[in-house]
C-alpha cells in the first residue's frame, strides 16, 4: 500500500492540469468505466461535500448501491472512494492502481486525472447504481466532467482557486457551469451575476435551472439542526445555517431523480437524518467544547463565523491557512471572536506560521507553532473548561483527526 500511494502522491509532479483529453483516453483504455452507472455531479465553491453526503445517504436508503467520490480526504486517501458507506480497501486500491498503471502506456495522467479513472473503474466493477461525484475543481475541464449526469448541482459561486478559474465571479461562475450538459436539469443556490452565468449556459443547452432557497430553520443544537423544505420536517447533525441551504440543494437533486429511483418521502427523511460529514462543524467534545471544521476560504470562513457567534466561552482558535488563500480576509472574520489565537501548519502547502502571525496579531495575541501536533497540544492545554475551534485548512484538520486517533489506539493499546 506505502508504495501504491507512493506512485499516486509522486502524480502531483505534474501539477494539475485542467482538460479532459488525458482523463478521457485514459478511460477509453479501460474500457470507459463511467459509461456503466448513472450519476450526480456536484460543482461549486463550498458546500460540495457536505451536499454529496446528503445526496449519498438518501439515496442508500433506498437500497441502491451508491458510489461516492470526494476529495481531498482528512486521513486516509481511500476515503475519498466509497461505496455504500464503505471505503475501498487497501488491497483493490493497490490492485486496481497496478491495472491502471499497466493499461495507461505513454499517458502521463495527473493526480486528480489517475484517481479519478481508478473511482470510476471501481464504482463499474461494484456495478454501482448511481454515483454521486463532486468536482476536484472548478467543472469545465475537470477530470470528473467526462460523465453525463442525471442532475448536475452548482452549489455557490465564491472566489477560491482563483489562479485556474478566474478572478471574478462570472469567470469562476462560467467555469463552474462546464458541468452543465445538454437536457440535463442544474440545480444551484448561486445568486446574482453568478447565477446568470449559469441561466446563459443552461439556456444554450437546453437544461432545466431549479433555483433553491434556504431551507426554513426550526432548531439547532449541540447535537442536532432542524429545519423544514416544503412544510415537511427534517434533521440532519451536519451543523450551521450553511448545512440548510446544502440540504436545500441535496433535496433538489433527490427530487430531479426520486421517480426514477423511487424514493420515499421516509427515505430523504431517515437518510438526512444519517449523514455524516466529517471535519465540517465536526464537535470532537462538548465537556471541554472541541470543534474542528475545514473552512478554507472566505466564504467557508463567514459561515464558520456565523455558528461560532450562536456560542458562549470562545477561548482558543488554532488556526492554519493555505499559502494561497485569502488568508487577510478569513483572519478578519474569525480572529476577533477568540480571546487567544495559535497559528500553525497543515502538512500540504501552508502559509508560513510567521507570516500568518503577523496578520493576526492586528487583532489578538498569538502564539506561533510551526509543528501542528505540538501546537494541538498546546491548545488543548490552554483550554480548561473553554470552546477550543481548530480550522482554516482540511489538510490542518486532518493532522489533527490523525493525531486524535494514534492517541485513542495508544489508550486502548495500554489495557
């Protein structure tokens, strides 16, 4: 497995490049693997994961057989492919990689290229009934936009990746809506000049626009937000107003294909109510209060904020930044509401610990700790009895989750 991974990870040296001529012969050379399922395509600026989950959980219920594919992961690469809840294995990662590897000859396939093919190759040999498939990034010329979908959905349209798709919403919005096809309904929470970006390219390819609104807010807790779509009522853990408009979405999809697969109203109930989407308002404890959430740009940032405030005892924020976010913006919507501020670094592509600093400290005192395990450590120790926050990155939040779990395997190793 090491040396699988080795090889994926060594298919970043050609950076990402953005086409689909490579992910397409590559596919054709296994016998055009994504012709052999249905599918949801999911695009957009935030949203993307949170929205398949709930996509996948319903239509599980039903007793489909459902592929999944996400990216990036927290932990372990495999769980970005899985099927009915489960993740591919070690050794049909390793087998299928070595299948692709012998098949691809002289095709120098990225990462996200390679990846791809291998989900799609693994999602037809498990004869998956639907697949629901969020973009790596922007749609157009994205590896994933090769399929044909049942229901595309663009979530929103906010301003990340802006070196590959542009430095204006209409740009980054055109970009996103290269996953609408021809006869294909999209479903989207874009609004404003974005969400007239997508209407034009729905327009010339004859594709349903179904716009969707927040869903209504009953109740939110600890454990569990209530909210209603269409009078009937709902539950999901997934937590933030944020959470509401992305179930909005997933029942827009679920509707554009609930006859086809025959879901149930029981079915979108039971199946909101079991999604699971880790690292996004994630409460690690309540006694002290942990969150841990993957909030990477500035739109993720405000809607981060925004839950933060509904809480008292905001003590600690560890916080890590990707060199090329707006770090400036999203330290100015979450910083002001802790009373201490660690910085760090995720382990892929960070900003440097002293130049996040030196942003911060316009706003509170900070700690820096480049290692981001020891700076977990120092936060836990600073908590007390206080709200610890830890955020800015999902790689920052996957070094976290990883060190959580050597600790709870340690403790059960000692009895």
């Amino acid at each position: 497995m090491h040396h699988t991974l080795e090889f994926l990870y060594g298919l970043e040296r050609f950076g990402i490049k953005l086409g689909l001529d490579v992910v397409t012969q590559l596919l054709k050379l296994l016998g055009n693997p994504h012709h052999q399922f249905q599918s949801i395509h999911i695009a957009g600026t935030n949203g993307k994961g949170s929205v398949a989950a709930f996509c996948d959980s319903v239509l599980r219920q039903t007793g489909l057989t459902v592929g999944l594919y996400t990216s990036p992961h927290l932990i372990r690469f495999n769980e970005r492919i899985q099927v009915n809840g489960i993740e591919i294995t070690d050794e049909e990662l390793v087998s299928l990689t070595e299948l692709i590897r012998d098949k691809m000859g002289k095709l120098k396939p990225t990462f996200f290229e390679f990846t791809t093919a291998l989900a799609f190759l693994y999602f037809a040999q498990k004869k998956v009934d639907v697949a629901v498939v969020e973009t790596g990034m922007g749609g157009r010329l994205d590896a994933t936009n090769v399929i044909t979908p049942l229901v595309s959905v663009i979530t929103n349209i906010g301003k990340d990746h802006m070196e590959y798709l542009g430095n204006s919403l209409t740009e980054i919005a055109a970009e996103k809506a290269g996953i609408i096809k021809e006869n294909v309904p999209v479903v989207t929470a874009a609004s404003g000049d974005a969400l007239r970006v997508i209407r034009d390219v729905a327009a010339k390819k004859n594709a349903q626009v179904i716009e969707v609104k927040t869903a209504r807010k009953i109740q939110q807790t600890l454990e569990v937000l209530s909210f209603a779509i269409e009078e009937k009522k709902y539950t999901t853990s997934l937590l933030g107003d944020h959470q509401l408009t992305n179930a909005a979405l997933a029942y827009g999809a679920i509707t554009c294909v609930r006859k086809k697969f025959g879901v149930s109203d029981k079915n979108i109930i039971d199946g909101f109510k079991a999604t699971r989407w880790p690292g996004r308002i994630d409460i690690l404890s309540k006694e002290p209060l942990t969150i841990i959430d993957g909030a990477h740009n500035v739109d993720g940032m405000r809607a981060l904020a925004a839950f933060v405030k509904t809480l008292s005892n905001r003590k600690i924020l560890l916080l890590g930044i990707a060199k090329d976010k707006e770090a400036e913006e999203m330290v100015k919507i979450i910083v002001p509401l802790f009373e201490q501020v660690i910085v760090t670094e995720g382990s892929y592509k960070p900003m440097d610990v002293k130049q996040l600093a030196s942003i911060v400290k316009t706003y509170r005192p900070v700690k820096s700790i480049k290692d981001s395990r020891k700076a977990f450590e120092k936060a836990k120790g600073l908590q007390g009895n206080e709200m610890l926050l830890i955020t800015g990155s999902l790689y920052l939040i996957g070094d976290v989750l990883s060190v959580m779990k050597k600790e709870t395997i340690a403790a059960q190793q000692t009895f």
